[in-house]
C-alpha cells in the first residue's frame, strides 16, 4: 500500500512538472512579444498602408529600418533591423532647404530610379542618364520643384546620375505640395561612400534591395521617427 501510494504521487509530481515546463515554454514575454510587432507604426494613426518602412533613429545620424505589414490589427515585423543613415544634421519636424536634415513623420514611398535597371521594386522606376535631375534649391513650384525633369529641357538640380548612391533609389513622398524651400529630394537610397546623407535615409546596397524586393507592388508607407 505504501509503494502504491509512493508511485502514485510521483506520477501526479511528473505530471505537473512536465505540464508546468509546458506553460513556460508557450509563453512569451513583454520583451519577446514586442519584438514580434513594429510598435512605433501602431502608435502612429497616419500609417494606413498595408506595408510600411519603420525607421526608427538610434543616434543624430543613423536608424534602424524595420520592413512592417499588417496583419489583422497589428502591424508585423517582417524582417529587420536593417541599418541605415540619416542626415548629416540629424532628423527634423519643420524641414527646410539645405538643412541636412531627414524630415520626420509618416509619408508614401512613391516611384523608384536609378543608374541600373529595376531590381524588384513592383513600381514605375526610371532608369536615369546623364540628362536627368532633381529640381531643387530656389526654384518655384513651376519650375518643377521638387520633382524628377531633365537639364535638355532647362531644369537645373541634383544630378540622378551617380552610380553608388543611386544605383537603386525610391523617392519618399515628402513636399508633394511642392512648397518652395520646405525641402526637396528626399530619397531612400544606397548609401553613399562617404556614409553621409544631406537628408536622406540610406540602407547598404543589398539591405536596399531586399527592402524593395519586399514591398513590391503594395502601396506603402514610410515612418521616420
């Protein structure tokens, strides 16, 4: 009776210690569960899009991106952090021309461009020459300001054609009003050799084209915060 007894209650122990390890073992932590989920985005009304780019600052000049889709009500973190630079002069909420300066908040991720052919963006991308610039600096909103023209039609501004930064570049909908001096070509792009973006975000070539690869045709958001 007394070995009975013993065996008995060493089972029900057994039991209840494999299904406590069993508990442990399904349950997540705050920790573990946050880094499932792209907080920043969620925390964010303006982000609406079914995919978004999460650019979260680190430092004054660099950023972790995570890639974000929704699922049901949360946003998911696909992949990341992906490393990234900001501008030379940090982040700002009240861009300006020639600050150096990534403008913060929440904006469409619009068409793609450069030097090389499209590496899997699912958007209009334009393979850029020589001729092709983006209008910059004083120029009014009907000199073209803040869009993609051509120097053989007499806009003058940033040269596209440069093959290390712009090999593969999105341009970020910032001043789609084209508010003169608001700020203008603010792309996401291939870093630079210098590492130094004038108010750009910039990725390592390969993380870039994963990113682009990723978003594919989906409309998509980009939040700098």
């Amino acid at each position: 009776m007394h070995t009975t007894t013993a065996r008995t209650l060493a089972m029900v122990i057994t039991t209840s210690l494999f299904a406590a390890v069993l508990t442990v073992v399904g349950q997540t932590s705050p920790a573990e569960a946050a880094a499932k989920y792209c907080t920043g985005v969620e925390a964010n009304s303006s982000v609406t899009a079914a995919k978004a780019f999460e650019v979260k600052q680190r430092s004054t000049i660099t950023a972790d991106i995570y890639l974000c889709e929704k699922s049901g009500d949360r946003y998911v973190r696909d992949s990341g952090p992906y490393k990234a630079r900001l501008g030379y002069n940090g982040t700002t909420s009240s861009k300006k021309e020639g600050d150096g300066k990534t403008p913060k908040g929440v904006f469409w991720m619009r068409d793609g461009f450069g030097t090389s052919s499209n590496p899997g963006l699912g958007k209009p991308w334009t393979k850029v020459t020589r001729d092709h610039v983006w209008v910059d600096g004083d120029a009014t909103k009907a000199e073209g300001y803040n869009t993609m023209q051509l120097k053989s039609e007499g806009f003058e501004g940033e040269s596209l054609y440069q093959p290390k930064p712009y090999k593969y570049a999105q341009v970020i909908g910032y001043n789609e009003a084209r508010t003169p001096g608001k700020g203008s070509a603010i792309f996401l792009h291939a870093n630079t050799e210098s590492m130094k973006t004038a108010g750009c975000v910039s990725m390592y070539e390969s993380s870039l084209v994963k990113a682009m690869k990723w978003e594919g045709s989906t409309k998509t958001q980009i939040l700098i915060h």
